[in-house]
C-alpha cells in the first residue's frame, strides 16, 4: 500500500487522505517496535530497529508504548519536513510528492 501526500493546500478530501496514510503507517511501525529493561539506566526502552534513530523510554513498562508512538509520529514529521525518505513498513509506504 503506498500513500501519497502532496505538498500543496491540503484540501478537506487529501487532508483526510494524509490523516488516514500515516495512521496505518503508524500502526505498521509499531508492530516492530522492541522494548526492553535498561536496569543500569532504570527506564524501560523502545525502539523499531527499520527506522534508524527512533526510539523512545518511559519510566514504566505501560507507558512505553504511548511513549514510542510519540516519538514516531516526530520521527515522521521531521522526516517529512526536511525530505528524509521514510521507510516502507509491511508494504506501507509514505511517497512524497512536491507540487508547483
């Protein structure tokens, strides 16, 4: 499934598009999220190991979770912000398009 956002006035219909393309993009992510103890650091850490430098911790293990996703979804927004490429996940990809 490939997504594509347009960097122009998002009308109501693409804005809703964009909405729904980076929900599933998110649940795919999470998915592959790894979480683990850090006893020395006394945190509970997350990452998901196909999108470089993501990762997150939480001072719980409930909390990590949530805590994860919001690093994502920053990790999506800078990444689009400054023209990263993002990583397809489980077929789902986020494909840039700039419009003049």
């Amino acid at each position: 499934m490939y997504y594509t956002v347009s960097k122009d006035r998002l009308g109501v219909d693409k804005l809703w598009w964009t909405i729904a393309m980076i929900t599933s993009y998110i649940q795919a992510a999470m998915r592959h999220a790894r979480y683990e103890w850090l006893p020395d650091d006394g945190i509970y850490y997350g990452e998901i190991p196909e999108l470089p430098g993501m990762w997150g911790s939480a001072a719980t293990q409930e909390e990590l979770p949530a805590a994860l996703q919001d690093a994502l979804e920053g990790w999506i927004a800078l990444g689009l912000s400054l023209n990263h490429p993002i990583p397809t996940i489980d077929g789902v990809a986020i494909i840039v398009s700039h419009v003049a």
